[in-house]
C-alpha cells in the first residue's frame, strides 16, 4: 500500500546583515534603510495556502468492470444489525449511512471533486460497522481494486478501519488479502497522511465469482466519523481473457491463524408467539415488538447485542469464531426487570434449555430463531443475566 503525501518544494535562501552607526538622539526614530534611507515596514503575514482541488479518476474508464459508486444502490446496505435503504438517509447517524458525493473537502481542507462513496457507521457501538455487499462479479486475471482513503473534513477525524471483504460462490465470508486494516487517517494532523491510495491485485481470485463488500468499523469513542473512499472501481487490463474457474477458491493466505480468526455471522428473527401478551404488537401478528438480542461467547466471556425495531424482528451479527447462547430481553412488568427470550433449537419450545450456537470462521449460520420465553410458560430453564450497561428498546 502507497501513501500519497504533499509534495514540500523547499528552496534556499540566503541572508546578508548591514552594520551601521546610529547617531546618539533624545528622539527614537525608526531606523533607516542605509541603502535607500527609507523606513522599512513589516511585511504582512501571508495565509496558508490552501491544497488545491484534486480529482481521481480511473486511468482507462472504459475497463472499469465495478463501480462502487455509480452501483452504490446495486449493493445491499446493512449495519451489524439491520439492513439499511439506499441512498442513506443523512440524518441517521445512530444506524449508519452511505452516500455518494461529488465535491467533499478532506480533512486538510482540500477540495475533491470526483465521485466519492461517503459512509458513515452507526453512531456508538449499538450495531459495530457498516457493510456494502455488491452482486455477483467474475474476476479476471489482472484484475485490480483501486480507490483512494480519506477522511472528509470533520471535528472528530476518521477513528475507523476500512476493510475489502468477498463472498465467494458457496457464501463464504473471506478477506481480501492484504487487509486494508486501521489507517492512521486523522483529522487532528491534517499534515500528515491526509489520503491514502489502495491498489490491491485481485489476480489470486481469477475464476472465482464473488460478491465484494466494502466495511468501514468504529475504531474510536462513539462519534460520527466521516469515511469516504474515493473513486473505488475493480479495472481490468486490456484484452484480459477470463481464467478457468478453480476446484477450490483460494483465500489469499497460506496463514492457517489468520484464516480461523476471521469472523462469521449469526443471523436469525425473533419470534414473539409465546412472548408475554403485553409485549406482543397491536397488529396481532406476534413478531415485531422492539427486543435487546445478545450474543454471548461461551469460549471467553464476552458478548455483543443489538436491538430489534418495531417493523423487523430479524437480526443478524458479526462474531469472533466460537460457541455461543443466543438470548433476547424485553421489558417487564411490576418488579419483573426484564423478562428473556432464547434460542432452544425447536419451535414451538417453552422453558427448554438453551442450546449452544456453533460458529466457524468465513461462515453464516442462520435461521436462530429466539422462541423460548421462558417467564411466560413459567420455565425455570437457565437463562444469563442482561447486563446493566446493555439498555432495552
């Protein structure tokens, strides 16, 4: 990865000291000029100047087989917890949101006026990153990804990571190797790594065909952080012919660890059949009251959560590889905290036990459907404690 910094042209200069006499007087004149015997005035102190407009275009247009920005509504926009409409709505900065801009100024105060892809992830760490999956594409031998990393001029700089993943024909979830990673984007020191330019060769993939995600994840304190990727398009070379397709699709790395580590995803809906009569909606239906999902990590303790809305019971999260219980709050009554729904493995199930959720690397397990509401049938099932710091909807 190349980094594109300004250009410092830094000229010499030289200086040449005059020593005079200065007669003795009661008065304090202004010192003279010895050459010219005039008064010389301060030189007034010059702005700096300001970077100069850029554009960033792909050097052969007509090669361009994916444009990320011209194709932002062919990709289907999600955060950790829901999908997302496109265009995103500006004002949604709890949830995330993606936009293509054409004129943005960067955090050094330079203009771009090339088409840019603006995404902004969820405000806080409620739903973690904001996804971009693009259809289908077969990739050529030669094929390379380029854009170029910014940070639009912002108070709270770009606390992100930025992060090219695929999905490769069986719906396997791999990264892009290598990962773009955090980058020291920041608009405290607008001096310094103002943009960063990305060209990666896709050539390891020739004869796959992947559905490519752009990722951007909150790094920081929970602000809105401005990402933009500039001019992002896959360009094929001239005459490129296509590859035979491979038995297996590589990954693009031979690093066993790296490749366990990468995370899978939980996706699955709420049911609220069996759910307390208070809690179910006004249309009857049984499926839409608002709940706190959580997802708890039985190989270290740690867990994630988000939260449902009143129109969409299902969920889906980004998780560490490993096991996990699967677990939904919702509010009680009375001295009743809260009461819990949990993933049981069957449907209909009331007060069974809860039962543990297999994730692998590279690899979405769906259909968790929560059912089991374990109060309302007066289950005795064990069933973890909410945490205080996670809130219900």
């Amino acid at each position: 990865m190349r980094k594109l910094l300004p250009l410092l042209l830094i000229l010499p200069m030289s200086a040449c000291l005059l020593t005079t006499t200065i007669p003795t007087s009661t008065s304090s004149p202004e010192p003279a000029d010895t050459a010219t015997g005039t008064v010389p005035t301060e030189e007034p102190t010059q702005p700096a100047p300001t970077p100069a407009p850029f554009v960033y275009y792909p050097e052969d247009p007509k090669n361009v087989v994916l444009d990320f920005t011209s194709d932002l509504c062919s990709a289907e926009w999600s955060n950790s917890g829901e999908y997302l409409p496109c265009p995103g709505n500006s004002a949604d900065t709890t949830n995330g949101f993606s936009l293509v801009v054409y004129e943005a100024k960067l955090s050094d105060g330079a203009d771009i006026t090339s088409p840019a892809l603006l995404m902004i992830p969820p405000h806080g760490s409620r739903f973690g990153g904001l996804f971009g999956a693009y259809p289908e594409i077969n990739i050529y031998p030669g094929d390379h990804f380029k854009t170029l990393l910014a940070c639009q001029e912002s108070d709270n700089g770009c606390a992100v990571s930025y992060a090219l993943h695929y999905y490769d024909a069986n719906g396997n979830f791999y990264e892009v190797s290598p990962n773009l990673g955090p980058l020291p984007i920041n608009n405290h020191n607008p001096e310094e790594d103002t943009w960063t330019e990305i060209d990666i060769d896709l050539s390891y993939l020739a004869g796959n065909t992947v559905r490519f995600i752009l990722a951007v994840r909150t790094e920081g304190a929970p602000l809105v952080y401005p990402a933009l990727w500039i001019g992002p398009h896959i360009q094929r070379q001239e005459g490129a012919q296509p590859a035979p397709t491979p038995d297996i699709i590589p990954t693009g790395s031979t690093d066993s660890t790296e490749e366990s580590s990468v995370p899978g995803v939980i996706k699955g809906w709420v049911d609220m059949a069996s759910a307390p009569p208070y809690l179910l909606d006004s249309y009857g239906s049984g499926s839409s009251t608002p709940v706190a999902v959580m997802f708890f990590n039985l190989d270290d303790g740690t867990w994630w959560w988000i939260h449902s809305t009143l129109t969409h019971p299902y969920y889906q999260m980004t998780v560490p590889p490993g096991d996990y219980h699967v677990v939904a709050y919702a509010q009680g009554v009375g001295d009743v905290a809260y009461v819990t729904g949990g993933y049981t493995g069957s449907d209909p199930s009331c007060g069974q036990a809860l039962q543990v959720v297999h994730v692998p690397a590279n690899t979405i397990v769906e259909n968790i459907v929560i059912a089991d509401w374990n109060w309302s049938c007066g289950g005795t099932a064990y069933r973890p404690e909410k945490p205080a710091e996670v809130p219900l909807p």
